[in-house]
C-alpha cells in the first residue's frame, strides 16, 4: 500500500509539469510490478481457512484486508489515470 501512495504522489507531483519522462513511468511500471509480486507471493500457500481466519473482534481477516488493497488500487488507478 505504501508502494501505491507514493507513486501517486509521485505523478501528482510530476503532474505540474504535465508529462512524466519514460525513466519515471518504467520506475513507477517497476514499482507496480514489484508491489503486485510481493503481494501474491504474501498470501501465496495458505491454507483453505487462513484467509478467512479473525485474530479477534473487530478485526480484519487476511482476505478482508486483500480485498480492501485491490479495491483500494483500482481506485487508486482511477485517480493516476485521470492524472495522466
């Protein structure tokens, strides 16, 4: 999630100058590429009820909160999109 904050603060910042350069989109496609990865590869092996599974009242289960990024980055792509 941190991954994601920051690249679109970073073409919110380069937005001002109304283009990004092709080593700023490689680094941003990099970034995205990487965070997807690591992502995947975090829930990668569980077992049928670990995703489901709540540590505690009011808490959020591993698939809760893996619902809430992916949600969360299409938003997200939204607004780098309308940004671009």
């Amino acid at each position: 999630m941190k991954t994601i904050i920051f690249i679109v603060l970073m073409i919110a910042g380069v937005h001002n100058s109304l283009s990004l350069t092709l080593v700023e989109r490689q680094k941003a496609m990099d970034q995205l590429v990487m965070s997807k990865t690591t992502f995947l590869a975090s829930i990668d092996g569980l077992s049928k009820a670990q995703p489901d599974f709540k540590p505690g009242p009011g808490k959020w289960s591993i698939a809760g909160v893996a619902e809430h990024i992916c949600l969360a980055e299409a938003g997200l792509g939204g607004i780098v999109q309308q940004t671009l």
